[in-house]
C-alpha cells in the first residue's frame, strides 16, 4: 500500500503541475470528459488520497 500511496502521490503532482501549463497527461485524459472543475477535483483526490496511503503506510516495509 505504501508504493501504491507513493504511486497516486507521484502522480497527482505531476498532473497538477501539468495541468497549470494547460497539457494532460494521455493516463489521466478522461478526468476532463467532465468539465474543467470536476477534473481538477480528480486531481487533487488522487494526490490527497495518495498522501493519505503513503502516510499511513509509510513504516511498513
């Protein structure tokens, strides 16, 4: 669970940061099938929910 969390983390930063530069990336292209606020809040779920895991996970090895 803690490469998963370290996985969703990853990846939810990126595509944040992707996404104020107007591109996508072509995994998470269907978040914007539902308008722009929707897939910003799909964004940020992903990262919130990674950081979660990878938190809670984070002494297990």
């Amino acid at each position: 669970m803690k490469f998963i969390g370290l996985f969703l983390l990853i990846i939810g930063f990126v595509s944040l940061l992707i996404g104020f530069t107007g591109a996508n990336l072509m995994a998470l292209n269907w978040v914007n099938q539902w308008g722009e606020t929707i897939g910003w809040a799909i964004r940020i779920g992903v990262t919130i929910l990674g950081g979660i895991l990878h938190f809670i996970y984070r002494h297990e090895d």
